[in-house]
C-alpha cells in the first residue's frame, strides 16, 4: 500500500504524506523522516524529540523547519505525555489546546481547524484517523503495549461515540513503525496477541526458543477491520523504522541514543 504514500521534499527537509487524504480533504498531514534538520551525530539530522538527549535548541530550530516545510505553526503543536496505555483525550472547538498538552495520554481526537495535532515515534506506530464528514481528525501513538490494549479501535469507537458515527466513515494512515522483520520479542509479551488473532493472521510468528517476531502493523490493520472500518479506507506506508536507517530513527536499533520522529494531523480551514 505503499503506492498511497509520497515522499515530500521542501526546503531540503523530506517527509512522508498519505496521498488520499492530503488530495481529498482539507487536511495537512505528515510522517516526519530524519531528513533535512541540524542536529549532529547520532541525532542527525531532524531529531523532533524534547527527552531524546539531543540538544533542545537544535530540536527547536528542527520543529520550526519541520512545520515550515509542512504547513503548520509548531508553536500551536498538541502533544501528549505518550505512556504506552489506551487513554484518548478530544480538543473541541473552544478547548484551550495548552490545556491538553502534556497530559497522559496516546490519542488524540479533535474537530478544531487549524490546530496541529502529533504523536512521538521511534519505532512505535503513528496512526492518523479522518472522517470526512464532520469534518474530524485523530492521531494515535501505537506500540506493542497500545496495540495490544487496542488504542486504534478505543480512539475509533470514542470518534463514533463523540460525532454519532458508523467505523465506516473513517478513514486511516497507518504510518512507519518497526517491521515484523526487526521485532523481536520473548515469548511472554506475545501472550496478549495470541489471545486476539489466530494463527492464521500471522501477526505472532516463531523465532529462536522462547521468543517471537511480532507484526505490529498487521495487528492494527486487522483491529481496524474488526471495528468495522472498510479495508479500502486504510493505508498502510509498510516502512520500517529498523530497516531504513537512512530514513528513520529506531529506538530498537539505536538505544537510548536515538533521535524521534514527529508525525502531525491538522484540519484546514476551507
């Protein structure tokens, strides 16, 4: 699916977009890359994350080129306190968004135009969620703990509940995340999967004694569709964070050490 994505390049600084959404609706959305900042070794070069260790002036003047090349203020970012749990918090039109940043939280939901809303990732899925219709917008952050509470269909169902909704009128961009390819996890942690899909779905497969390869991304494909959102309404970008070390950064392959991406959703004003 990846035919649905493009990458972007302004002012030297490259991010990833879903086609769809970006030609179809008035919505700016974007999967930052590593591409195009001024940050040094080993953050180099568009390191968009506060507790990374990077210096923060540097990560400052990487948001600032990073909203400039995309279209938004970062000044007007809502970002969360991401814990790895299922809690969605919603901005409405009138919210002061300085109320919701920080909070602890991996989703968020909002119907207000012109305010950017982004996860942290590095490794871990972002998940962009549009509906069309009201219009509305979602953005979640989804790791092995989130997928496994099921945080993309939790934030579905809440935009729903909140607008008077059917799971059919969103639509979803499943952005990079770590390959089933790089994810090796041990058994135990594979418990909670095994619980939700067959094995036919092929989100666990064996590795060595003890331990299992994990696809992620093939999981919150599979959520969605249980939900009841139309497999021809989401996109998946099939990149792994791992993998693409000329791209992305990995939190997996670079411990502590690793730089972040920022990946945004905001509604236009028509």
């Amino acid at each position: 699916m990846m035919n649905a994505f493009c990458l972007e390049t302004h002012d030297h600084v490259s991010f990833l977009s879903c086609r769809p959404m970006r030609a179809n609706w008035p919505v700016l959305q974007a999967f930052s890359t590593r591409l195009g900042g001024v940050s040094e070794a080993p953050y180099a070069t568009l390191n968009l994350g506060f507790g990374s260790g990077d210096d923060r002036t540097r990560v400052v003047q990487n948001r600032q080129r990073f909203g400039r090349a995309v279209g938004f203020d970062p000044e007007c970012l809502v970002t969360l306190r991401q814990v790895h749990g299922q809690r969605v918090v919603f901005l409405s039109t009138g919210d002061d968004p300085t109320s919701v940043r920080g909070t602890q939280a991996d989703a968020l939901i909002s119907d207000c135009p012109e305010i950017p809303l982004a996860v942290i990732t590095a490794d871990c899925f972002p998940v962009v969620l549009v509906v069309p219709t009201v219009p509305a917008i979602g953005i979640v952050h989804s790791g092995r703990r989130g997928t496994a509470e099921r945080i993309v269909p939790t934030t579905v169902s809440q935009i729903c509940e909140r607008f008077g909704l059917r799971p059919d009128a969103v639509f979803a961009a499943i952005g990079p995340g770590i390959g089933s390819c790089c994810y090796e996890v041990d058994a135990a942690s594979a418990v909670p999967f095994l619980a939700q899909f067959s094995a036919a779905d092929s989100v666990v497969r064996p590795s060595r004694p003890y331990h299992v390869y994990l696809d992620l991304q093939r999981a919150i494909l599979l959520q969605l569709r249980a939900i009841g959102v139309p497999s021809q309404h989401i996109w998946s970008a099939d990149l792994c964070t791992a993998c693409h070390a000329q791209w992305f950064y990995s939190y997996r392959r670079d411990g502590m050490r690793s730089g972040r991406m920022l990946n945004v959703v905001m509604i236009r004003s028509r």
